[in-house]
C-alpha cells in the first residue's frame, strides 16, 4: 500500500491526522499528541494496514531549527513498518516545551519503552502511560535535557570540569611507559 493508500484511511478515522510530504518528498503523517496512542493502534491492528513492527523512535527540537516556521516544540517521530504488508509510515508528533507530553505506545510496540526513555532523557519529553520513566544515558541526577537546543551546559558536574570549544587542560594525562610498566620491550 502507497502513502497516499495508507494516509487516506487513517484521516478517514482520525481527521485531524495531516499528510504532509516535505522538499525532497518524504512522506509523513502529522498526529496530534491526543491522538497518538488511537492512531497507534489503528495502524497496528488493522489488517490492510498491520504495521507490527516499530523500527524507530526519536525527537528532535524545532527551536532554531533550519527551514522550519518557528516553534518551541519538541517533535516526536516514530518510524514503523508492518512486515506482513511490506510497507511503512513515519509519524510526527509535536509536543510543546510547555506542556511536553505525548502519550506512551510502548504498550502497543513494546521497543518503544526503551526508545520513549531516551527521547524523555535527552529532550524531556514525558511519555503519558509509560512503565519506567527514567534516564538512561545520562546519570540520574543530571539537570535538564541535553539536546534541547536551549540546553545550558554545567560548567562542572560533580567537581569534574568540562572543557568548553577551544579550551584545554593544562597538561593531558600521565600514561604509563612500556619501561614503567616493569613490563620487558621487544
């Protein structure tokens, strides 16, 4: 089934779903944050549609971002695929900074938990309904969302200063020698 197949049903159920394409053609379907987790298992568990398999979850951040009207958003996007139909959508989905939620699909695509976990530790994005918020890469005390556009990097953390473009530590780390070692050369 072709986008244009796949994009007409969902909008016949969910009208508020927008097909967009962008520049270079690529193809996309716009779901409001609300409706995400109906639409999520629509495309799912429809037969013509059976899209089974969730290949990718990510985000990125409008704020700034090159050839796009402005917007503080955070967008969601998830990449799916339905073995049995061989054919695939990508969702976008727009979540705030001021109210930065969109509803968990990990029970309907169980990858998603540990996707949704990276997406809420490096943009902060707070997934409705998900088992196990929590970060993932980075330690759990850490402030604020990494790769957030407006994200203010700590000048240290935990005592441990970080190196900012252009600087340098005054001397690089000692390492040991092979002859320090007490370890024989040849």
């Amino acid at each position: 089934m072709n986008f244009d197949a796949i994009a007409t049903r969902v909008q016949a159920a969910f009208p508020a779903v927008q097909a967009t394409r962008s520049a270079n053609g690529q193809e996309r379907l716009l779901v409001p944050a609300a409706e995400l987790e109906p639409v999520a298992r629509f495309l799912r568990d429809q037969r013509e549609l059976a899209f089974d398999a969730l290949m990718d979850l990510t985000a990125y951040d409008l704020l700034k971002f090159p050839g796009t009207p402005a917007s503080d958003a955070i967008r969601v996007v998830l990449l799916l695929h339905s073995l049995a139909q061989r054919h695939k959508v990508t969702l976008w989905v727009d979540a705030p900074r001021s109210a930065c939620a969109v509803p968990s699909v990990g029970a309907i695509w169980p990858a998603a938990i540990y996707f949704e976990r990276e997406v809420f530790d490096l943009y902060g994005v707070d997934f409705a309904g998900h088992p196990s918020l929590t970060r993932i890469l980075c330690p759990e005390d850490w402030s604020g969302h990494a790769l957030r556009k407006d994200y203010v990097y700590p000048a240290e953390y935990h005592g441990v200063a970080h190196l900012r473009e252009g600087q340098r530590f005054e001397s690089g780390p000692t390492r040991a020698t092979p002859s320090s070692t007490g370890r024989a050369h040849g």
